[in-house]
C-alpha cells in the first residue's frame, strides 16, 4: 500500500518545516509543488530549501530548470507520475508538499491533455501581448472560444495567452480539450492543509519578505532582470523589484508591494484550496494532531 501525503497551504504559513518532520518520520524525500522553486536561478524569491534542509531530507523537483526552458503544468504532472512510480519502488510513503494549486491539482486529479504549443505561435502570442495588451487578445479568445471566453478570470493573462496559443494553433476551441474528468492513481493520497488566522499569516508574510530583501533578494533580482519578459519572472517578489529598477517605484514602495501582493496570493490560494473538500486543515503548531491523523487514516487504508 502506498501514500502520497499532500501537504499543502498558502504562501508563508510554515509547510517547509512540516514537510521536514514528516520526510523524517516516514524515511521520504520531499517532492516539491512549488512552481516557482523549479527555477535555479529563484532561489531567495522562491524560499527554495535551503542547502542544510536539503541535507534533511532529499529533494526532488526543486532548481531544475533554467528560466528560458519551457515548462507546463502538464510537464509537470507527467515529470512527477513518473518520479513517484520510482520512489514508490522504495518507499511506502511519500511527501508532496507545496503551495502552487494547479500543480497539486494534477499530481492527485490530473489535468487534460493538452497539445503542446510551438515556440513560434508561444512567441508570436506573447510578443502580441505585450505589444497590444491583454483586450486584443481577449478579443481573439471570444471569437475562437465563446465558451471558456465566459469562465476564463479576463484579468488573468497567462490564462487568456494559454487558450490563445492552442486555438490558434490547432484551429480548435481551448474548451473542447478541457474534459474535466479525474485520473485514478495506483497510490492512496492523504491530504493535510495548513492554515493560521489572517492578522498571524499576514504578519508572517510580512516578515518573511523583510528576511527576503535583507539575504539578497534585491540583488538575486538584478540578475535575472535582463529576462524580465520570461513568464518564469512574470511572479511576486520580482515584478515589483524590476519596477523600482524601472525607476517607478523606490525600494521602499517596491517592498510595500511585494508584501501586499504575496498576502493578496495567499488569499487566492486559500480561496482554490477551501473547495476541496478532502483537506484535512491544521494549525501548523498542532503537529501531534496532524501526525496522529496520519496514522489514523494510514491504517484505515
């Protein structure tokens, strides 16, 4: 019998340290969720583990890539389906921990198969976008795909670019590939979500950027700022940084943002996660509450 512990919750509210105790408890290694740690070069923007947490426990799917690979969350999903049917080889059980919603979403359920996007039509979609804004683009969508035009978030850009980039190139409706059905996985999945009242969460984030600039995140922003345009940089933290290199905000006013920003991502997060009904939430302090509910439902399997 084989589990995958899902530990999950919004940005700050404290699953790095959770996901150490349980990799030790249960001998696993940590496989990350975090869409953003994928990239190397995000180490201090990401809270990426740091070099003693990664002698912890062993770490998968954190800085494998560089920021001008292409990635996916359908990559995703079949990178670690595969990883887990080999660790699963040597463990019972295993810790999937992270914060990104669409990553946990298609390790447990799956996502759709979609085709892959060909780095022109990418590239002739993005650089439309940013030449002409997000309307026109919008536009195309309502024309091409009426159906996902009315449930698409239209302030949601990476959304709105995705579903052009398909219509385009395969002459097909976004909508007619989204089938909606969930995949079965040969392994039980036991889901623990982490959350803290919101005055204790904000002041976390709050903190938490502060610890950010002061171990180098401004710096570690400077030198990724020549591929701003990449959307592996289109994220909290950085965004805010290069507008103050810009010259239109101060630093001051960039750190202001960057906090507002990652509290307004958390309520985002907290808002996806709440819709499923199989999280089992947790104050991250009620640690022997959560390790007997494991074991509870580990043995009930």
């Amino acid at each position: 019998m084989n589990v995958l512990l899902v530990l999950l919750g919004p940005t700050g509210v404290g699953k790095t340290d959770l996901s150490l105790q349980l990799a030790e408890k249960y001998g696993s290694p940590v496989i990350s969720a975090d869409s953003r740690q994928l990239y190397r070069d995000l180490v201090i923007g990401t809270a990426a583990p740091a070099p003693a947490q990664r002698m912890q426990a062993e770490h998968y799917m954190v800085g494998i890539l560089e920021l001008t690979d292409y990635y996916s969350v359908s990559l995703f999903e079949t990178q670690v389906v595969a990883l887990l049917d080999t660790l699963f080889e040597r463990h019972h059980v295993l810790v999937l921990a992270g914060g990104s919603m669409m990553y946990i979403d298609a390790i447990c359920r799956g996502i759709d198969e979609m085709p892959t996007v060909t780095p022109d039509i990418r590239e002739a979609v993005r650089r439309q976008y940013e030449q002409e804004g997000l309307s026109v683009l919008l536009d195309e969508l309502r024309r091409a795909d009426p159906v996902y035009y009315h449930e698409v978030d239209r302030r949601n850009h990476k959304r709105v670019v995705h579903a052009v980039e398909i219509c385009r190139m395969t002459a097909r409706p976004y909508s007619s590939f989204r089938t909606h059905r969930s995949k079965t996985r040969p392994f039980h999945i036991i889901k623990i979500g982490l959350s803290r009242p919101r005055e204790e969460l904000c002041e976390r984030i709050n903190r938490r950027v502060d610890r950010m600039m002061a171990d180098g995140l401004s710096d570690e922003a400077r030198r990724v700022y020549p591929l701003r345009h990449l959307n592996a940089l289109n994220t909290v933290g950085y965004k805010e940084l290069f507008l103050h290199f810009d010259g239109e905000w101060t630093l001051e006013q960039a750190v202001e943002k960057i906090k507002r920003n990652t509290r307004v991502y958390a309520r985002k997060q907290m808002t996806w996660f709440r819709r499923d009904k199989d999280i089992e939430w947790f104050h991250p302090d009620e640690k022997q509450a959560i390790f007997t509910f494991i074991e509870k439902k580990i043995d009930s399997l």
